[in-house]
C-alpha cells in the first residue's frame, strides 16, 4: 500500500511541477518577480498584506517598495505551489527508503531529488535577495526544469513500458541521450535570454537587424557574474551584447530543431517509438513557432508562457523517450 501512495503521489508531483514551471514563466514575464520584496513572506507576511493595517506596516518596513498587489500575489501564488511541490517531494524521500525494495527506482533519486528542491528554495530566495541577478534567474529555471525531469522519470518507472531491447544499439541510444544534453543546453540559453530581458534584442525572422551576423559583444552578452543590466566592469549592458545573447539562442533553436526534427524522424522506423515519435515532432515544430511568434510579434505575455510550457513539454517528451529505451529496473 505505502508503494501504491509513492507511485501515485510522484505522477501528482510531475504535474505539479509543470504548472510550477509555467507559473514560474509568467511571474517572470509579467514583470512580478520582485512582487514582494522579501522571502519567504512578502512585506513580513504570510499573504499579500490587504488591510489598512497591514499595508501601513509593510510600507513602513518597506518604504521603498510600494506595494503592488497584483504582483505580488502571483508571486505569492507561485511560492505557495513551490512549497506543496516541496512536500510533495519530502513524503517521496519519506516513502521512497520506506519502500525501497518495491518500488521501480533507486531511494536515491528522490533523495537527490529533495537535495535540489532545497537548492531550488535557496535560488528562490537569492532572486529576490539579489534583485534578479541573471545568473541566479537562469540557475532557478534550470533547477525548476531538472526537478521536472526527475520527477516525470520516476513517474514514467512507474506509470510507463519500458525496455532496453526496443534500441539495443548502442548508436541510437547515444543520440538519444544526447537529445536531452541539447534541449538542457538550449534551456539554459533561453532562460539566459529571458533573464537578461534580450527576448527583444532584434525582432526581424530570420535576419538579426537586417542581417545574418549583426554586430555583437559576446564578452559582456556572457559574462555570467553580473548585476541585471550590466556588462563587464559594471558598465551598462549595451545592444550589442543584448543581441549576441539573442542571436545565440537562435543558433542552438536551429541546432535542437535538425538534431530533434532528425532524431525523431530516424525513431519512426521503429514501431514501439512512433506515437513518442510522433509527438515529439509535433511539439518541436510548434515550439519553434512559438519562438518565431515572439519575436515578430513582439513577446505578447500568452506567448511568451505558452514558449516556455513548450520548453518544458519538449523535456517531459525526451525524458520519456529516454526511460522508454531504458530496460526495467529491478
């Protein structure tokens, strides 16, 4: 019985993870991210303050910050998710020791699992503390998309058919790991785009400015340790660089989009693989729509989201592909 909780409390904490990581998007697109200033309350609360009382008690331990209701409730809204996931996430370390010689995944992965979780707090706290620093932006996307990916495994060990004879090859299997090396990659540049607010650096498809290869300043477009809006040496973050980090994550979406697009076409061949297949040529294409859509239309907020729950769908698909392929651990 304590395994059947296990193996239904991780397939909730998958879907839970998802809607973290699109609440997660629009909060940061929205602009709320600094909703409220402080962490893990906001203004010394448990809630947005909404009394005269609370308002008045918050402006005065935050005179500078004025408080903006509609942002910080989704702000809120977001840390409240994030700590259900948490527990979520304890009760299957909890479960996990408890059963594990019944259930299809080593205890140790949800213990790594709530290693990171606790990382993933820590990086939620920083990007308040630290004013949205990119690099901690960057690394809290990347942590929010890694918890995903744990999670819809050990689901997928449970949930899903798996067997290391539908590519015993070691070929394919190697490119279809490497599917996921690349998408992470490729997050990581998004996240790095979204973090430095250079979704709009240049707006015309396929050129960049009129051209192919505008100029750029890669040095300050990627130097990782910085204030937001700073290059190197503090100095402001200029076009230039705004547009290499831009330019950038349009080359690895053209690198994910023919070795995915070629990957999942190769895997059609194979019967057990098509419907996966399928499917993953589906959400890349739109994917890459969803991009293009961005920039032409000039990063309207449901698009925005919509591109990032793609990123993260894109994810769910190659972490599936990747158990499907993996024989059934014992």
């Amino acid at each position: 019985m304590t395994a059947l909780w296990f193996k239904r409390l991780v397939l909730v904490g998958a879907v839970l993870a998802f809607c973290v990581v699109g609440l997660g998007a629009f909060v940061r697109l929205s602009d709320a991210g600094l909703g409220c200033p402080d962490w893990p309350g906001c203004y010394g609360h448990l809630s947005v303050p909404e009394s005269e009382a609370a308002i008045a008690h918050a402006q005065s331990v935050f005179p500078d910050k004025p408080i903006e209701a509609h942002k910080a409730w989704k702000e809120m809204i977001h840390r409240y998710l994030a700590g259900i996931l948490g527990l979520i996430i304890l009760g299957l370390f909890v479960l996990g020791w408890r059963t594990r010689n019944a259930i299809a995944v080593s205890p140790w992965l949800p213990t790594v699992l709530l290693g990171l979780v606790m990382f993933q707090a820590a990086l939620g706290m920083w990007t308040v503390t630290l004013l949205l620093k990119p690099a901690i932006v960057t690394s809290h996307l990347l942590g929010g998309m890694a918890t995903l990916a744990i999670l819809v495994w050990i689901a997928h060990r449970h949930w899903g058919n798996s067997a290391s004879s539908i590519l015993e090859a070691p070929g394919p299997r190697f490119l279809v790991r490497g599917g996921l090396l690349i998408l992470f990659c490729q997050i990581l540049l998004g996240g790095w785009t979204s973090s430095n607010y250079a979704a709009l650096a240049c707006t015309d498809f396929p050129t960049c400015h009129g051209v192919l290869v505008p100029p750029m300043d890669f040095a300050s477009g990627f130097h990782w340790i910085r204030e937001l809006g700073e290059g190197i040496n503090g100095a402001p973050l200029t076009l230039q660089a705004l547009t290499a980090i831009q330019w950038v994550h349009r080359i690895g979406a053209l690198i994910v989009l023919i070795y995915l697009g070629g990957l999942a076409l190769y895997l059609l061949k194979y019967m057990r693989l098509r419907a996966i297949s399928t499917f993953l040529v589906v959400v890349l294409l739109t994917q890459i729509a969803l991009g293009i859509a961005n920039l032409v239309l000039h990063l309207p907020l449901v698009l925005a989201v919509a591109h990032n729950l793609g990123a993260a769908l894109l994810l769910i698909t190659l972490v599936i592909l990747n158990s499907k392929i993996t024989g059934s651990e014992g």
